[in-house]
C-alpha cells in the first residue's frame, strides 16, 4: 500500500517537472525569438538611442515572462491541490481498508470458533453413535444368546 502511494507521488512529481519544464522550454523559444525580432528592429534605429533600444529589448521581455509565470505558479497551485486531495481520498482508503480488514479478522475469527464448536459437536455425536451402535449390538448379541439358550432349553 505504502509502495503504491510512493509510486503515485513519484509519478505526479515527475509529470510535474516535466510538464514544467516543457513549459520553461516553450516560454524561453518564445522570448528568444521576440528579442530577437525587437532587437532587428531596434538596430534599424539610430545608434544614438542605445538606451532606449535596452529599454525596449527588455520590457517586451519582462511583460511576457511575469504573465506566464503567474501562470505556471496558478498551475502548479493547482496542481498541488489536486495532489492533496488525492493524498487525502488515499489517506481516506487506506483508512477504511484496515477497518475492513480488522472487521473481516474479527469475522474469521468468529467463523473459526464456531467451526471448532461444530466439530467438537460432531466429535461428540460420532463417539455417542458409536457408543449406541456399541450397546446394540451388545444387546442383539445378548439377545441371540438368549433366543439360543431358549431353543436349547425346548
């Protein structure tokens, strides 16, 4: 139980860093590719703008990183919500798997008592029948005896 609870969390751990890092991977081609075309253009400009041309290099870059980051923290709070509640059903489970298995002991455990009682019974009954049978043909033998003594006697 505790081995597939690990694999569970390992598994959304990694999902996690891959999903992550796909995202970083995008975000990063995404801002190259947008300095890049600010940067062409800025170079068309005068040189005497050289601040102003850091300036807008820059800025593009930083309004697209702090959206998606918010993003990706939004996601990953969500993401470990999920988890947590996924944790939490597990805990839930596991919970209630050693109450049914602590119910089904104490099932089997009853079952077992009352099967001994059983065949404690049964022991009892086999040994009374055989104790019968024993004065039967006890009796049958007494009687035969009997009925020959009484035809030898006539």
């Amino acid at each position: 139980m505790a081995e597939s609870q690990q694999e569970n969390e390992t598994f959304v751990n990694q999902t996690l860093v891959s999903e992550t890092e796909e995202e970083s991977e995008e975000f990063e081609q995404v801002d190259i590719q947008e300095a890049l075309e600010n940067q062409t253009l800025t170079s068309e400009n005068d040189e005497d703008n050289d601040d102003f041309e850091r300036l807008e290099l820059i800025e593009p870059l930083e309004t697209i990183k702090i959206p998606k980051v918010a993003e990706q923290r939004k996601n990953l709070l969500e993401q470990e919500k999920e988890k947590a509640e996924i944790e939490e059903k597990l805990k839930v489970a596991s919970e209630r798997h050693k109450e049914l298995g602590k119910q089904l002991e104490k099932k089997f455990e009853a079952q077992e008592r009352e099967n001994a009682e059983i065949e404690a019974k049964l022991k009892a009954a086999t040994e009374r029948r055989k104790e019968l049978e024993r004065l039967i043909a006890e009796k049958l033998r007494a009687r035969d005896q009997e009925l020959e003594e009484t035809n030898e006697s006539k």
